[in-house]
C-alpha cells in the first residue's frame, strides 16, 4: 500500500512497476519489483529513504517523511515463523 496526502493505492506485491507519488516537495519514485518495493528516489533532502532499500515482507514499511510518502506491504495473511514472521505482534510485546 501506498499513501500520501494525495491519497491510498494498493498494488499486488507480485507487481512491477515504477510509481510517481506526489507530496509536499514534490514527486517520490516507488519501485516494486520481485516480490519487493522500495524507495527509489524523492526531493528530500538527506535521502535515507532511498538508501533504506527494498521491503519484502509484510507489516515491513519503509517511507520518506519530509514529502509525506509512506510504503508499507499488507495483506490478511500472517506470516509464520518459519516465513520470517513473529508469533509475538507488538500489542503483546
């Protein structure tokens, strides 16, 4: 899922494709590509969102908080442990 102030846009994570997202300082570029997403480039200044690489996991996010662009892969199954998943959630943790 994507969001911004300009709104939500939910893509399947087996999409592939690069993604313009308007925000406050301009345009982020979002990549989904392989079963991941990342940030691929945004008008902020330091860039640790770009440099914060790819997510590929679900409840992972990742997003640029100067333009307002957040990245986050959901979906109704859990993962086990096995899949890399936890069986604590952060509720009970």
């Amino acid at each position: 899922m994507i969001r911004s102030k300009g709104g939500e846009w939910t893509y399947p994570v087996e999409a592939e494709e690069t993604l313009i997202v308007s925000g406050p300082l301009g345009s982020t570029a979002i990549k989904l590509e392989k079963n991941s997403a990342r940030i691929e480039n945004s008008p902020c200044d330091n860039k640790t969102c770009a440099a914060a690489g790819a997510i590929t996991k679900q409840g992972q996010w990742t997003a640029c908080l100067p333009n307002n662009v957040l990245l986050i892969i959901t979906g109704s199954r859990r993962q086990t442990r096995s899949e890399g998943g936890s069986d604590v959630d952060s509720v009970a943790w």
